[in-house]
C-alpha cells in the first residue's frame, strides 16, 4: 500500500459525523447537517482518500453516502454487525462514536468492501415510497389484531377509524408507486418483466425493482446470498450441520416468500419443483425455501436477458 492512500471510517449519529483517517490517524467531526456533510465532502474529496466506509444506519446514513458520492468519493456502506465483529476480533471492546470511526476505518483499510454506488432518484424515491408502505400495512395489521381484543366501545372506533385511515394511506401510496413507475422507462420496464412470472404480483414486483437493484447484474450464488436464501454450510470435522438460510435483506425475503407460496400453486415450474421436493421427504417450509431460491433465479436471469416468462 502506498504512503499516499488513505482509508477513512465516518460514525454517523444524530447530530454529529466522527471521522476517522488510516495510516495517518488524523481525526475530527462535522454537524450532520447539509453544511457539515458538504464541509466533509469538500475536505475528502481534496484527499487521495481510496476508500470511505460507513455503516447502513438507516435514513441518518443515506444523505452522507449520498453528498459524499456526489463529490466523487469512494464510498462504501457495511453491515453493522459486520463492523462489530470486526472490532472485537481486532480486540477493540469498548464503544464511543470516536472509536466506532477509528474501526470502521481499519475495516476500509483490511477489508477494503465493495464500493457503493447511489441509486438513480427514481429508484430512491421508489423505495421510500416501498418502505413507507410496509410501515403502513404493518401496523393495520396490529391495528387489526387490536381490535379483536379491546373491549371498549370508544376504543374500538378509534382502532377502526385508525384503520380506515390507514387503508386510504396504502391506497394512496400504490397509486404513487404507479405513476412513479409509469414515468419511468427503465424501472416500468423491469416491473413489467417481472409481473410476467406467475406468482409476482405488483407489491412483489415494485419491492423487487426499488430493494434489489443487483437483479440481472450478478450470477445466480450472489443474488441468493444478498436476499439471504444461499443455505450457509454448519461443517466441523465429522460433525455435518443442517444447512440454513440467514442474513440478507429480510423486506425482500419476506416479499419472495408470499411470491413463492403464490408459485407454488400458480407457476408451473415452480409447483413442480415444489412437489418434486416434497415426494422425495423434504419438509414444506424447506422445500418453500428452495423454491424462493429457484424463483429467485428465474427472476435474476429474466433481468438479465430482458426477456419476460415463457413457462
């Protein structure tokens, strides 16, 4: 490694972004505001910076990662459990947002991720629009379950009146999500492909184009290990394990699921595969899984090819 390259870990909290500078060990903080995210921009982008990490804290990370692509800096956004592990396995213990900057710049410099690349507006609004949502049909549906053990009368109209209104709320943003994809070309066109496999239906579809922007770009092992339906191996010396899924991004995992389960009664390949799986003694939700990589893959190589189903 040369002298010059500098590997640059950024803790970002509520008010405040800690930055931390390897080999050099320089280190400081701006406000997390648009003046401090531009102030760091400026500043990195003028360093031979190689590589910025950040961990993937929700929406108080999105607007750094997005300012700090924007001034052409190398960035990359890892999984925070990833980062911890890597702390303590350096024997890094302890926890401040200073020494959570200074790791996640030794794990740019060790680890060196794959760097991040921000999404197209259309995309980003499309998965604000996919997100909020899912937080809108989860709590109807604990509204719903209030309302079956809630006894008082004033109480049950206003669980129902929430209700009503959250059903406007969902009607109203599917309809955004519509004209959203309806202008434009590429995201209608990929959501067009998709909604061609029996068993994707327009939420599936619309999660699927805003959470899995990789869809059609990598092989088939990546985009199972990025939803999480790769089966990870539990070998040790004679010892085999039960092969399990884990990790991944669970909003589209959930989504693949109820696809999967529609699959298997709806898409010939896939009911096939499934009672294929099950006559030879697997266990339906194994073989439900199984189904959700295979239809994962379809999914991935229709992308790919731009060419929608033909059974």
């Amino acid at each position: 490694m040369e002298a010059s390259e500098l590997y640059v870990g950024v803790d970002v909290s509520k008010d405040r972004l800690d930055v931390s500078v390897r080999p050099s060990g320089g280190s400081w903080s701006v406000p997390r505001d648009d003046k401090g995210i531009g102030e760091l921009s400026d500043r990195l982008a003028a360093m031979n910076v190689e590589l910025v990490v950040l961990e993937a804290t929700g929406g108080l990370a999105r607007p750094v990662a997005v300012g700090l692509a924007g001034a052409g800096v190398p960035i990359a956004i890892a999984n925070p459990r990833q980062c911890r592990d890597f702390a303590k396995a350096t024997g890094r213990l302890a926890k401040t947002d200073t020494l959570d900057a200074e790791v996640l710049a030794h794990f740019a410099e060790a680890v060196q991720p794959r760097a991040w690349t921000p999404p197209a507006a259309a995309l980003a609004q499309l998965r604000d629009l996919v997100v909020r949502r899912r937080q809108l049909v989860a709590m109807r549906t604990m509204e719903q379950q209030r309302l079956h053990t809630v006894t008082g009368a004033t109480s049950k109209r206003g669980i129902d009146k929430h209700i009503r209104w959250l059903r406007k709320e969902v009607a109203g943003l599917d309809e955004a999500i519509e004209t959203l994809l309806a202008e434009h070309p590429v995201a209608r066109e990929r959501q067009s492909l998709l909604r061609s496999v029996p068993g994707i239906g327009p939420v599936a579809a619309s999660t699927l184009v805003a959470q899995l922007p990789e869809l059609g770009t990598v092989n088939r092992k990546q985009i199972a290990a990025l939803v999480g339906v790769a089966p990870i191996n539990r070998d040790s010396g004679q010892f085999r394990g039960r092969r399990m899924i884990w990790g991944g991004r669970a909003a589209v995992r959930d989504s693949l699921y109820m696809s999967a389960l529609v699959a298997t009664r709806h898409n010939p390949i896939i009911k096939a595969y499934y009672c294929r799986l099950v006559s030879r003694g697997k266990e339906k939700k194994v073989a439900l899984v199984a189904c959700m990589r295979k239809l994962l893959t379809i999914l991935n190589a229709i992308i790919a090819t731009r060419r929608p189903w033909r059974a």
